[in-house]
C-alpha cells in the first residue's frame, strides 16, 4: 500500500511537471506570435493609412485635403477597435 502510495505520487508529480513544460512552452510560443501579429498588423495600419492619404492626394488634391480629417478618423477608430 505505501509502495502504491507513493507510485502514484511520482507519477502524478511526474505528470504535472510534463503537462506544466508543455503548457509553459505553449504559452510563450502563443505570447510570442501574438505580440509579432500585432507588430505586423500596426505596421500595415500605418502603411496603409500613408498610402491611401498619398494616392488621395495625388489624385483628388485640395478636395482631399478638405476632407483628410474623416480618413484620419476612419483610421483612428481602427485603431481604437483593434485596442
């Protein structure tokens, strides 16, 4: 009895430490790809933003600088939507 006793001790010892690796290991890999999606997704936000302001005011000029706040808004709310 002691014997099984303290089998099933180790081994549920055993087993959480390997369960607990895993999950640790699952985490930091999670964590780790998390932040470098939200890297690249800032950075394609951002790129975007310049580039539609660009292209606009090259193709519609004054009429898009009149008008640039509502873009900047759009683009602020995505950002605030992401967050």
């Amino acid at each position: 009895s002691e014997i099984e006793q303290r089998l099933t001790w180790e081994t549920e010892t055993t087993f959480r430490g390997l369960v607990e690796e895993s999950g640790s290991f699952l985490v930091h890999t999670l964590a780790a790809r998390h932040r470098r999606f939200d890297e690249i997704f800032r950075e394609i936000l951002s790129s975007s933003e310049r580039s539609l302001a660009l292209l606009f005011h090259h193709s519609f000029g004054h009429l898009y600088s009149q008008h640039a706040p509502v873009f900047s808004g759009l683009f602020s709310r995505l950002r605030d939507y992401y967050q």
